[in-house]
C-alpha cells in the first residue's frame, strides 16, 4: 500500500474525523495489526498541536482467554484506576478514536452470557460518566486491515493479498482521493441536503416493505431530526465526523413505538460473535420475536441486556445504491456495513436528534421519547427492492425510498 495515501488516510481521520485542536489529549484505541498506522495518526494528533496522545493496544486472543478464564465476578469489576481514568476523560474532554481491525469471529467459543452479565454489571458504574461526556467531546471509529478480518472477507486470497485488498476497500470507501478532506466537505453537504429535505416533511411515521419479508412501521418523534455527517460537540462548538465512511441520514425514533418484522440483509457481527440471517418481531414497540440461523442465543441475550435493548434507538437511511454497497463486499463490520444499506439500531437513542437536546438533561431527553440503553447496536436491513413511505400530520404518503434508493 502507498504510504502516501495512508498518510493521507492518517490526516483524515485526524483532520476530518476528530478534528484535534491545539492542546487536547487524545486517546487511540486499537488492535496489534498495523502499529505502523497508528504511529502515523499520532504524528498527526501532534502536527496539529495535541498535547498529549496515549495509545491503548488490545489483541482479541488475549481478550477472548480473559473472558474464557476470568470470574464473572473479576470481570464485572470496576476498579479505581477505571474510575480514574473515566473521570480524567471527562475533566479533559478527551478525544477518543477507535481504530477497527477485529476479527469478526474472535470470540467464538466464549460464554456470551457471562460476557453480557459482566457488561450489565459493569454499566450502572460507568453510566454517569458517559453522560457526562455526551455531545461534549470529539470521537472517530475508523478501520486498518487486521489478518483475520481480511482473510474473512478474502478467503481464496493469501493474507498479504487479502490485507492489500482490504486497504483499497477501506480508503476507497473513506474517500481516500486527491484531495480527502474536500472531498469529505463536499459529502457532509450532500448528507445535510437530505436532512434539511427530510425535516422539512415532519414525518410522524415510516414504513418499510420489502420481498423478503420485511413489513415494519416505526413512529418518529415529534421533536426530532434527521442529522448526518459531521457533529459539533456543546459547549467548544467543534466540529467533527464521528465515522469515517458514513452514508448515513440517521434519527432516534420514538421510544416503544415499532411494529411488525425486520428481516436482517447482512450477518451481525456482535461481541466478536457472528449473528446470521435473522429477523427480528416488535409489538408494542418492543422486540416480541427473534429467529436466527447462527449464534441465535447471542441476539436473544443481547435484546435482554437491559428494559432499553429491546427498543429502538436508531432509524438510518442508506441508498442501497450506496459507495460502499457498490464495492460488493461484505465486510462483517458494522462500520462499513451499516453504511452500504439501511438499518436500525436497539437500544441507546441519540439526544441530539431532538430539537433543542442543548437545554435539556439526559433524564428530560428521556421523557421526550430518546430510548435508553447500555447497547447501541445496529443491524442492515436495506435491499435492492425495499420501498419506505414517511406519513405526515396530516396523513400524506411520501415516498422515501423506491427500489432501494432515494425517491425524494
């Protein structure tokens, strides 16, 4: 791979995606695969005058023998050191990119349900830290090529080839040209262009069809919006992109407001675990039904994780004539996946899809319909024929989507 192209792959995220700013610590989270990257984006954390950069290496097989051998009672603790860490983040307003190589099967084997006990166990202590940190700090979740992930994706390749053809997907679908953080100026004005076209209608619902199953209707809140691309954090009004590839236009729905089936359109990798064709049943606005081919009991444990899990937190609009979607790859990652069609997501909602989230508590955002959850997790519902109608207040039926892509 060029080092060129990586360098600007590097500037990018840094630059575009979380956009450092003179004396801010930064915090890169990543794997073992490419520690020559990772010295790129500190180089440029520094270059645009970072005062700090603190690298965190994790290696999923070492991840895996601490879920395989640990108590549940070691691994649901929350030690003082993680408290201090968490509260420097919040004093510091650290910005945190997340540098994805996992392998989408890393941890197989493992017992997901003492995985999700300790997770439950867990957030209760750092829940009021990540509320205090909400929409006030900058954040990026990008991708580098790990091995297992690329072979994945590339099986008949051998793994310097397959790695190779991951990085061109990687940065061809992250904008990777002449000129990336033009180009990336230039998209986040298309995606606010679909927002300002989709909050002009008010819708109160949208319903989605498709052939292979999918009839689904989700209600919108009547104070939200649709939002997509770059954020601008409260207080320092910075702004930045916090995924690089994102095709997204995206909003909270009403909270315990879905009915009927989704059926899924791309494997779920979840907790290092495979989840393959399901599909999931709401009633009353809660998952009432779920199906799945592979790792069945992963997908029931992960609705169950908390009141919020069952719900919706996320409705996201993709045309399935998307960039990423024109690669004609599965990726078994949610960051590029969820980017090549439409899908959902259970659990947290995002306050600032609200109209005027900036005045108002977490609890006050909660009460106006943003559900609440420690899962975030999306699933790609998005396919070639899929039609999506929005209802407005006065019951008018606008088409969104026809055949899969825009019809606005």
């Amino acid at each position: 791979m060029q080092q060129e192209r990586l360098q600007k792959y590097a500037r990018l995220i840094v630059k575009c995606g979380l956009n450092v700013q003179k004396g801010q610590e930064v915090l890169v989270r990543c794997g073992l695969d490419q520690p020559e990257f990772v010295a790129m984006c500190v180089e440029e954390c520094y270059k645009l005058g970072a005062e700090r950069v603190k690298v965190e290496w994790s290696y999923m097989p070492v991840t895996k023998l601490h879920y395989d051998h640990r108590t549940l009672e070691s691994l649901s603790e929350v030690t003082e050191v993680e408290k201090a860490e968490w509260q420097r983040k919040v004093d510091k307003l650290t910005c945190t990119l997340w540098l994805d190589s996992d392998d989408p099967d890393g941890l197989n084997g493992t017992d997901s349900e003492k995985i999700a006990n300790a997770n439950m166990a867990r957030f209760p202590i750092i829940k009021p830290y990540r509320e205090a940190l909400e929409n006030k700090y900058q954040w990026c979740i990008a991708a580098v090529p790990g091995r297992e992930w690329a072979q994945k994706i590339f099986p008949d390749l051998p793994c310097d080839k397959a790695i190779e053809r991951l990085w061109e997907a990687i940065l061809t679908a992250s904008r990777v040209d002449d000129d990336p953080i033009a180009a990336w100026e230039k998209h986040n004005a298309e995606l606010a262009r679909h927002c300002k076209l989709l909050n002009g209608y008010n819708f109160t619902c949208l319903e989605y069809k498709s052939a292979n199953g999918t009839d689904f209707k989700v209600g919108l809140n009547p104070r939200g919006r649709f939002a997509g691309g770059g954020e601008t954090t409260l207080g320092t009004k910075i702004y930045f992109n916090p995924n690089i590839p994102s095709e997204e236009v995206f909003t909270s729905p009403l909270s315990g407001s879905a009915e009927g089936k989704v059926v899924a359109t791309k494997p779920l990798s979840y907790q290092g675990k495979l989840i393959e064709n399901f599909w999931i049943r709401f009633e009353n606005g809660k998952v009432a039904e779920v199906h799945a081919e592979k790792n069945q009991d992963v997908l029931e444990k992960m609705v169950a994780m908390d009141e919020g899990a069952s719900r919706l937190g996320e409705v996201a609009l993709i045309a399935y004539n998307s960039p990423i979607n024109n690669l004609g790859i599965l990726f078994y990652n949610t960051l590029f996946d969820e980017n090549a069609s439409c899908h959902l997501a259970l659990g947290r909602g995002f306050n600032e899809c609200l109209c005027g989230f900036e005045n108002m508590t977490v609890e006050e955002c909660k009460a106006a319909g943003v559900n609440d959850s420690m899962i975030h997790v999306d699933f790609m519902i998005g396919s070639a024929d899929m039609s999506i109608v929005g209802v407005t207040e006065d019951g008018k039926r606008i088409k969104v989507f026809e055949k899969g892509n825009w019809a606005i």
